[in-house]
C-alpha cells in the first residue's frame, strides 16, 4: 500500500500505453531570424503535457534550448504549473 489515506489507490496500474513515455523533441528553428523564447516552448510543452500526459503516463521533453538552471527554472515557471 502506498498511503495509510483512504483516498489513495493500494496500487498504481502499469502505464496504458505502449508509448511509454511519450518523447517529444522540440524543433529546430526554421530561421535564425524567429528564435523562439523560453516561454514559447514552455507554451507549446503545456499544450502536448495536457493532451497526452494521461494517456501516455509521462512525457519526456528533448532539445530544449535550456543551457543553464535559470533557463531551466524560467521553463518550468512559464508552465504554469
């Protein structure tokens, strides 16, 4: 059992999909004139996490332009979660 809480489940199933997870790979910018910022590819990993996220059990998020922590921390705030 997981939890003494009555509210949790005595177990976690198996992921329901054969995706296991889901592997995303951000795009290479189409020109070196339109660089996306941060919070654009926060946006847009916002929009795949709340369309697949259930039905794939995780996501993994690949070639983000994130070179530091600060970058990395800036990501995870503009998602909002």
């Amino acid at each position: 059992m997981y939890s003494w809480r009555a509210e949790f489940p005595d177990h976690i199933g198996a992921p329901n999909s054969p995706l296991f997870p889901l592997v995303a790979l951000a795009k290479e910018k189409a020109n070196a004139d339109a660089t996306p910022s941060i919070g654009d590819y926060a946006a847009a990993a916002r929009s795949l996490l709340k369309e697949h996220l259930t039905s794939h059990g995780a996501v993994l998020l690949r070639r983000l332009p994130l070179s530091s922590g600060e970058d990395f921390s800036t990501f995870v705030q503009a998602l909002g979660w």
